[in-house]
C-alpha cells in the first residue's frame, strides 16, 4: 500500500483535525483562539444540551409520549457527547512524539483520529434526517402514522443512526490511519490518490449534499401539504368547532416549524465548511490555514450547541417547561397539545 501525504487528503475529518488538535508549544496566537472557541462552543453544548435532557426527562409524562420529542432528547444526547469530545479531543490531543508500539498504534487510529469528536456529528447528520423522515410520515400520512408503532420506529432509528455513523467513521479511519516516524497520521495510507479523492467526495456527499437533498425535498412538500390542510381545516374549526382536530394540525405545523429551523441551522453551520472541502477535492488551489478555512471549522462545531435555542425560541411548550425546571417547580404548568 503505498503512503501518501497527509497534506493531500481532502476529507473533511482530516483536514479539520489540523485544527482540532489542543495546546502544543508550537502552537501560535491564531490556534490559541481555535483551541478557546472550542473549548468556549464545547462548554456551551453541554450546558444547554444537559437543560434539555434534563427538562425532558423531568417532565417525560408531558412531551416524551410523543415521538418527536423523543427524537429531540436523542438528537441532544448525540450534541452532549459531541461537545463532551470536542473539549477533550481539544485538551488531550498530542500528535507527535509517539513511541513505537502497539499501544501508540491504537492511541492513533482511535483516540488521535478523533473518532468520537467526528462520530456524534454524523450520527447527528443522521438523527436529523431520521426526524425529518419521522414529520414527513407525520404530515403525510396522519391516519396511518397515529396507528404506527412509534416505539419501535424511534429504537430503530436509534440503532441505525449510531450503527452507520460510529461504523463509517471507524472502518476507514482505523484502515487508513497510523504512526509514521513518531507522528500520527490521520487518513494517510492509501493504495491511489484516485482513492483518497474518491474516498474525499464521497464523504462529503454522505455527510453533507445527501442529507440535505433530503432537508429540501421533504420540508418543501411539508410546507405545501401543511399550506393545502390549513385551508382545509380553519373552515371545519371554524364552522363544526372540531377543537381538537385543528389543536391537532396546530401542533402538527408548530412542531414541523421547529424541526425546519433545526434543519437550518445544520445547513448555515455546515455550508461553508462542506463546499470548501468539495472544491479543495475537485482540484482548486485553497488551503487550510486561511481564516475563512478557521471560520468554516469553528462554524461547523456550532451546530453541537444551537439547537437548543431553536427549541427554547419556537416551542413554547418547551420554554415553560424549562421555565419550571430551572425555578424548581414541583408542578408542570405545561400543557403539551397531541402532535400525533
């Protein structure tokens, strides 16, 4: 197999991890701010994210009878340990002066490749399809999703999401990886350079353009369908005062609006990151110490913390719950409509 620079691999995982790295002495002014904006991002998804589950968990008999809710604790849980990770794979993250053994071998492939910093964010990429595809089910197909099996679609989402992300990230770093003269090198063995760039694009596909085909394509046919069945159902509200049918459709949109907002931020977080890293694969000449190429990694790690604050600003349910979380009260003054 035959060894290829580093420098030439244009993964998003790779290349990112010259910036991931944490305090070492060779490290300048700009990499001290990196390492603080990690330090600073990966804080902040902790604390919001651990509200989150916290608020969920503590009012469940309110929101996690409802699946949607379920996938929001599961897509926070994923942030938490992708916020855990980035502090930690920015404070213990030494790449050189490894010595020779099987022991340097695995701190490598495993630990120093980042493989659980890189792992939740596609599993988060996933998660966030799986919830998509959960509204779009929803919208759709109201009848048969209320009669569906909420239960084992959420456990297989769970598995399916953790499964393709950890095992995608795993196999091909854990192959490609390894100590060269003292140094890890991440993504550096490679049989061609046709397939370190095949290997580039197709990341960049599965972790970034496919997904958000999907975001555009089922959020846009939400947006009609939901459009078309408000005209529908204000007349029924209206004239028959089905109550109940248009709290329904209320709640089905309110929940389908906060879920678009997620999708949104994960596009702005992402974009810029995804697109630099295409056009480095198709051949154009950029390179990875620019400050636009630092605004596009720190960007990209912000989608581990906003999300939360999608939740707080477009579900009132959800903020009066936090509401009573943080002051402590004893008794939910929340009243969850059925979003089923």
């Amino acid at each position: 197999m035959q060894f290829i620079n580093q420098t030439d691999i244009y993964s998003t995982e790779s290349l990112l991890s010259d910036f991931t790295p944490g305090p070492n002495p060779a490290s300048d002014n700009n990499n001290n701010v990196l390492d603080n904006a990690y330090y600073t991002i990966g804080t902040v998804g902790v604390l919001d994210n651990s509200l989150v589950i916290l608020t969920l968990v503590k009012r469940r008999s309110n929101f996690l009878r409802r699946n949607c809710y379920r996938f929001i604790l599961h897509q926070s849980i994923i942030d938490l340990v992708a916020s855990v990770f980035l502090i930690l794979t920015t404070r213990f993250h030494q790449m050189t002066g490894l010595p020779a053994g099987l022991a340097s071998e695995v701190n490598c492939r495993v630990w120093l490749t980042n493989l659980f910093l890189w792992g939740p964010f596609m599993i988060s990429t996933y998660n966030l399809i799986a919830m998509t595809f959960e509204r779009y089910f929803a919208v759709l197909k109201p009848v048969a999703y209320k009669s569906s099996s909420k239960g084992a679609i959420f456990i297989t989402s769970v598995i399916s999401t953790w499964t393709l992300g950890m095992t995608f990230n795993a196999l091909m770093k854990i192959i490609t990886s390894g100590v060269v003269n003292g140094r890890c090198r991440v993504l550096y063995h490679w049989s061609s350079p046709e397939a370190r760039q095949g290997f580039g694009i197709l990341t960049i596909v599965i972790e970034y353009f496919l997904p958000l085909v999907i975001l555009i394509f089922c959020y846009s046919h939400m947006i009609y369908i939901l459009k078309q069945m408000g005209s529908v159902v204000r007349p029924v509200a209206d004239h028959v005062t089905n109550k109940a049918s248009s709290n329904r459709f209320r709640a089905r949109k309110n929940i389908t609006k906060t879920m678009l907002w997620v999708s949104i931020c994960f596009v702005l977080c992402w974009t810029s990151n995804q697109v630099y890293f295409l056009l480095m694969n198709l051949g154009f000449n950029l390179t990875t110490k620019t400050n636009f190429y630092k605004f596009t990694v720190i960007a990209a790690f912000l989608n581990c913390c906003v999300n939360p604050f999608v939740y707080l600003v477009k579900d009132s349910a959800f903020r009066k719950a936090v509401r009573d979380v943080v002051l402590g009260s004893k008794t939910s003054s929340v009243e969850v409509t059925g979003t089923e």
